[in-house]
C-alpha cells in the first residue's frame, strides 16, 4: 500500500469530498435492507469528523444509466446514514446542480453533505472531464472509500483526482493491505479457492495465481470445463466452450509451476435447474448425460476442506454450488465452515462468496471480507485499479 491515505494529509477544517460504495439493497418501501457498505464507511467519516473537516459524500446507487429515477435515489441512505452517525445528515437531491452547490457553499466544520446519485449523470460513468471538474470544485481533498468502484475509471473515482490532492480512505487501505500482502507476502501454504460460472471470468485470476500460490480448488460451474477439458463427459453442466482449450493450458501451466490444481471428484447432479429437481450424487467420470452438475459431492467436499485446513493462507472468490438453493448448498456451506474454523489468515474476494458467508453464519470468523467483487477479483488478476492509480503516492 503505497498510496497516502486520509492520515497522511491535513484535513482540518477542509472540504473533503468522499468517494462512498453506498451501492446498498432496499426493498419496495425503499428502506435498506443491508447496511454492510454504510457501515464499511462509518471509520473514514468518523475520522473526518474528528479533524473538523466539511465532508461532501458521493455515491452511486444501482444502474439508472445516465437519467433521474426515483427507486435509486439516496435519499433513504441518508436516512440510515443518519441513524448510525446519530447526527444530521443533509441531503443534495442533486450532484452538480444549485441544491448541491448551495448546501456546500454553506456547509460548516463538522457536518456532512450526501449528494445525490452521480450515476443520474451520464457523465459519470463516461469519466467526463468537465462533471469531474464541478465535482471537484466542491473540495479542497479528495478521498476514496469505494473499493467496489475502483476498477472503474469513472468521474468520481478517478476524474476529480486529476483537480485536487486525492488520497484512500481507511476502507481501501484496509482491501489493500489484505489483498496486497496476500498476493506478495503470504504465509504459505497459500491456498486459493475459485469458484462461480465462467472459467473466462477467472482466466487472468488463474494466470495471475499460478505464480503466487501454492495451490488452486477449482469448483463452481467453471469445474464442470476444465472436467471437460480433461476428457470427462459432463452431461448438460454448464461448460465453457471457448475456454476449454485455455483451460487446458492453465493445468499444463501449474503443472510445470509445481501448484496443485484441484478440480471436484464427485458432483451432486440435478434432472433439471430446479430447486425441487431429482438429485443424485456421481464420481465425476460417471455424470449422466441430460443431467446438469450444481454442486460439489461429498469426496469433493472432504477433498477440498482437508486443503483448506493445511493452509496458512486463503483467499476464496466464487461459489462452489447453486448455494441459494437448499439442495446445492453443502459444498459451498463446507468451505465456508472449513475457512471458519482455520488458523489460516482467510480472505473472501466479495460478491457471491461474501454473500455466501453472511447467509451461513461465519462472516464474523473470516479475517477480511472484500467489499468489491469485480475491484477484488481484477486486483487478483494483477490489474491496476484505475480509482487506486488516480491518488497520491506516499
């Protein structure tokens, strides 16, 4: 982490401007349903409050693409945002229009301002030069908090870091550190576990891999391509056709690295993409044509959980399983408990895995769980975040 983070410059009295992930759920009376990425905030907002800085929040909040619509308003995160500062919060209901401008032109020390949804503007996502520049205006500093946001090179996450001093907050250089040490200074034995659909997703995550770890699980529906690609017959798994030959040449690859690659033994396959479907546990050599692959067997799970336990570090990204229905969610229920209960330092790369955790009761017990999915999984990748790339070197 090379980066300067908020510690690292005087905010006293500044304005700051504050990149947030407040990409958070609601349901139809537009109330939060899960304030993880508030809460994720909550140290870099403190932190500021406590230097008596002005603080400008910015966000985004689902996909409007580029017009107002009402069902992605802030306006309930400010509400919950309240709630857990315990302080008031003023609400912009708009980013670079006169209701915005005049609550930061009279904002005082100590309070906070959330502007509303910047992706309401096309400019946004399309890194406009000139919405960068209003939204820069506003401030003195610039701060990201956004990990979840930081591949992309957008207005508010890169943008406005080319007109004022930018620098991390407390929450990206926390998904740094992690992340980072994980990648080039683990404690081996280093373990990663990869799952989800698409084995191309996850090409430049297994490339990139292959030259830090000591071994890679791979289950998910990516498993059932790399069987395929190994010869097995995989009846109507979801298979990848396109990647089969890469897929091939990353097991040539790891072979010639000396990492193991551990692809399921047995699978749990289904009549049909069914919560009630017919099931029946298969070796991996046997599936059965017509039938599909939507979880990880039991060999597999004791296979894979005995690796989990040998490490020292873990890092996990990708369901093993359709884990949101009942019948396809032991395999991925087992590596969560098995990361659990390790001494391994265990690190969850966000989206379904994260999700996955929460849902089986063992968030708590894993040493750092990433708040971006797509920021994680190009971070393992070896990518450069462009929202990273934008702040200041220390």
């Amino acid at each position: 982490m090379n980066k300067k983070t908020v510690k690292d410059i005087d905010v006293c009295g500044k304005k700051v401007l504050v990149r947030v992930d407040f990409n958070v759920p609601l349901n139809e009376k537009r109330e939060v349903t899960d304030e993880t990425r508030i809460v994720a905030a909550l140290p870099t907002i403190e932190y500021l409050l406590s230097q008596n800085a002005k603080i400008i929040l910015c966000s985004h909040l689902g996909r409007p693409k580029g017009e107002f619509k009402p069902e992605f308003s802030l306006a309930p995160v400010a509400q919950r945002l309240e709630k857990l500062l315990n302080r008031k919060i003023t609400f912009a209901a708009d980013v670079i229009g006169p209701e915005a401008k005049a609550a930061v032109e009279n904002i005082k020390e100590g309070e906070i301002v959330l502007l509303e949804n910047v992706r309401f503007h096309k400019e946004e996502t399309k890194n406009d030069p000139d919405f960068a520049k209003q939204l820069a205006s506003y401030a003195d500093i610039f701060v990201n908090d956004a990990f979840g946001t930081c591949h992309r090179a957008h207005a508010s996450t890169a943008g406005v870091a080319d007109y004022i001093p930018a620098v991390a907050g407390f929450l990206i250089g926390k998904e740094l550190d992690f992340l980072g040490n994980a990648l080039e200074n683990p404690v081996r034995p280093f373990v990663a576990i990869l799952g989800g659909a698409k084995v191309a997703d996850k090409i430049g995550v297994i490339n990139n891999l292959i030259n830090k770890v000591d071994s890679i699980i791979i289950g998910g529906g990516m498993a059932y391509t790399f069987l395929k690609a190994k010869g097995n017959e995989v009846g109507d798994s979801l298979v990848d056709e396109e990647s089969i030959g890469l897929s091939l040449d990353l097991l040539k690859k790891a072979e010639e690295k000396g990492v193991d690659i551990f692809l399921p033994v047995d699978a749990i396959e289904a009549d049909k993409f069914d919560a009630n479907a017919k099931t029946q546990v298969v070796p991996v050599e046997h599936m059965s044509a017509g039938w599909m692959g939507l979880d990880i067997g039991p060999a597999t799970r004791m296979l894979f959980t005995d690796k989990i336990r040998t490490a020292k570090t873990v890092v996990w990204n990708g369901p093993m399983g359709v884990f949101e229905m009942e019948a396809f969610a032991e395999g991925t229920r087992a590596v969560a408990k098995a990361m659990a209960e390790s001494e391994a330092v265990t690190i969850i790369g966000g989206g379904d895995s994260a999700a996955a955790v929460k849902i089986f009761g063992y968030a708590d017990a894993m040493t750092h769980i990433s708040t971006g999915g797509g920021a994680s999984l190009e971070f393992l990748e070896g990518k450069e975040l462009p929202g990273v790339a934008a702040l200041l070197d220390k």
